[in-house]
C-alpha cells in the first residue's frame, strides 16, 4: 500500500461550501486535498434554483449572508467566471394581509444588516411589477440581491481551488475515516489515502454519517426539492421572487427560460432524486396565479436533488465538541447557494487563524447534544437499622 498524502487539511464534499473552504485554505498557503464522491457541485450546490439571496434569512445567518455579499460581489476574480451572477433584486410576494405583515416585521427586525429593504404595497407593487397576479397584496425587495447560475458556479469553486493549489479529486469516495491521535487518516474507494491534522465535513445530506461516527449524532433528514424550467418567453421578470410562507420561486434567465422551483420530490437512491408529479403540478397552478405571463407556457424539464434539513433549519458550522481538528459545515436547508463561499471561508480561517471573523456560536453542532438528565431530590433513610458491609472501608 502507498504512503498517505500529507496535507495540512482535507476536505471531503465538494460542494460550494467544501470547495470554497478549500479554495480559500489554498490561497492562504495551506497544502488541501478536496474530496467529492461524485463530481464537484454535481448535488445540491449544483442543481439549486440559483437564488443568490439575504432577504427572508433566520436573523442569526445574517452576518455570515453579509460577508457572503461581499465575496459574490468579486466572484469572477475569485474564480474565474461571472458564473451568470445577476444582482437583479430578490422581490418576495406576500398572498394575504397576514404574509405582508410578516414581511414587515422582518423588514424592522432586519435593521443595521444592511439589507435595505423597500416595502411595496399593493399599488406600488403594480407599478413596478405589472407581471404580478393579483392574488399578490405587496411584496419586500431586496434591490441588492440576485442570482446565479448554479451548475456552473460551483463546480467552478473547485477549479479555482486546484488552480491555487489544492489537490482536488472527484470520484472519490470516501470509505474510511479514523483518527490516531495525532491526525486524520482518510481512505478513499479508488485505494488513495490522505492524513492530514485537519478535516473538514463539508459532505452536504451525508454528513451526519461522518458527525455520528465521532460522537455527534444530528437529527438531519434529507429534502428534495422540485424544480422545473419553462421553454424560453418574451423578457418579462427582471428579478429573482419567492413568496413569503414559501410555496414556490421563480426567475427568468437572459435567454428567456423561466426557472421555478417549490414542493419536495422523492430518492431514487441514495444520491439521486426526481421531483414529483404532484409537486410539478402545484407548481404550475401557484406559477399562474402569481406570474399570469406565464400561463401556457411549457415546461422542458424537471429536477431534483438531495438536500441536508435539520429541525431548526440552522446549518451546523464551526468546531467539532469532541475531534479536535474536525469542523463541520453542513444542513444548509436548501439556502446555502448565497452563504456558502462565506462558511467555506470561516472554516478556513478557523484552520489558519484559530477563530473566525464572524461568531459562529449559533450553528455549532453542540445545540443537538442531550442535556444531562435532571438530578433527582433524595429524602432522607433511617440507616439505623442497616448492616456497614463498608465498614473499615476509607472514603474517596
């Protein structure tokens, strides 16, 4: 058997989150080696509907959606392609009185992350979006955020990575994971080995496996969301629009195609998914009510993919609680797109600097450990009558 490759970190998923961490440990001089199972952004950071969003986030991913901002912001330097990057303005859509509420609430509470965000009523919403239907009473905009083209840009993470170099292998996946006390020692299917100090399980809907193995069980179920996208239209939808309760989203790309996505669709397998039919359908009938342009229109082709949900919907990110060297980033809930070159980033800066910039506290994967069981009150026994078996015996 060959020696193993010694690196300073190894990196297992290679999706945006893993290939971003890798990209950026590699830029900081770190020797990475990059491991996917299949090919790199090829689940769900490839096959997402491309949102590229910080409005309608859990206030706690702020920070980190932010500093996410900023990288998009430099994204064909970073790696080497525009990747599609539209900053067109994300509009979510309000159906009713109580939805439009929240979306004021949000607007308030979100205040000083630098969001700006402009509430429309439903008369400004007309004269700005005439497209809306009419079940749409208002809507919040996000100017400054936008989309991307998904295949294309994460797959590109990884290539940047190997071009500041990083090792970066596809088709590798990993059999074996242990730890000797001084480093990780990594086997991969295809008889190639790796130690390294570092890991980092990045490894999306299976990385609870990884997590469980060094004591860290995670509630996380896998998602599927459905998607679809239309046969090109005439320009009509100049931002990316979700709806607020959620339901369904949708963008139009520069060629015409409208891209919607909503509902869950089911595992063929463990890596591979297909949306339903009944998922497509609720598609296409909330599609009408909201997007009227785009009745009739035909839909040439459906997907899916696998996405990693935990109960709270948080992502864990940052420090293992009990594998000095592990760090996790994983359970992103379908919105890890905008976020991940920002976590990938964090979890480099935790590898080269010993902390990151921004606080991670609240996704730390400790939030899933049991808390100790309750002590219970004991009265008091009459021992009067008990034999001292112990006796003789010292204290401790």
């Amino acid at each position: 058997m060959s020696l193993p490759i010694e690196v300073d970190a190894v990196v297992i998923g290679g999706g945006i989150v893993g290939s971003s961490a890798a990209l950026f440990l590699a830029r900081a001089g770190q020797r990475v080696a990059l491991l996917e199972r299949d090919f790199f952004g090829s689940h769900s950071s490839g096959v997402n509907y491309g949102g590229v969003r910080r409005q309608g986030r859990p206030l706690s991913q702020l920070p980190l959606s932010q500093r996410a901002h900023g990288i998009w912001a430099n994204l064909q330097a970073l790696i080497g392609i525009d990747g599609e990057y539209l900053r067109s303005g994300h509009l979510k859509l309000a159906r009713s009185d109580k939805d439009m509420a929240a979306l004021v609430s949000y607007e308030q509470a979100s205040r000083g992350f630098g969001l700006d965000l402009q509430l429309l009523d439903r008369s400004q919403l007309r004269a700005r979006f005439a497209w809306a239907g009419d079940v749409a009473v208002g809507a919040s905009l996000c100017a400054d955020d936008g989309h991307a083209n998904p295949r294309i840009v994460s797959p590109a993470f990884a290539h940047a990575a190997r071009r500041a170099g990083a090792q970066v292998f596809e088709q590798a996946k990993v059999i074996d994971v242990s730890h000797d006390g001084n480093a990780f020692n990594v086997r991969t299917a295809d008889g190639q080995a790796f130690r390294a100090p570092w890991l980092l399980n990045c490894a999306g809907a299976w990385a609870a496996a990884l997590a469980e193995q060094f004591g860290e069980p995670v509630p996380m179920r896998a998602g599927h969301p459905a998607m679809l996208v239309t046969e090109p239209l005439p320009m009509f939808m100049d931002v990316s629009t979700g709806v607020e309760g959620g339901g369904i989203y949708a963008r139009q790309v520069a060629r015409g195609n409208c891209v919607l996505g909503g509902g869950q669709g089911f595992p063929l397998d463990p890596t591979k998914a297909r949306p339903g039919q009944a998922a497509i359908l609720e598609i296409l009938r909330n599609a009408v009510e909201l997007y009227p342009p785009l009745a009739g229109a035909q839909a040439i082709r459906t997907w899916s993919g696998t996405e990693g949900y935990l109960p709270d919907r948080e992502p864990v990110l940052g420090a293992s609680t009990t594998q000095t060297g592990l760090l996790h980033g994983f359970g992103f809930a379908g919105s890890g797109f905008q976020i991940g070159p920002a976590a990938g980033e964090a979890l480099a800066q935790i590898v080269c600097k010993g902390a990151p910039d921004i606080d991670l506290a609240a996704f730390s994967i400790k939030r899933f450990v049991p808390a100790a069981p309750p002590v219970t009150a004991v009265s008091a026994v009459d021992t009067s009558n008990v034999i001292p078996l112990l006796r003789g015996r010292s204290s401790s």
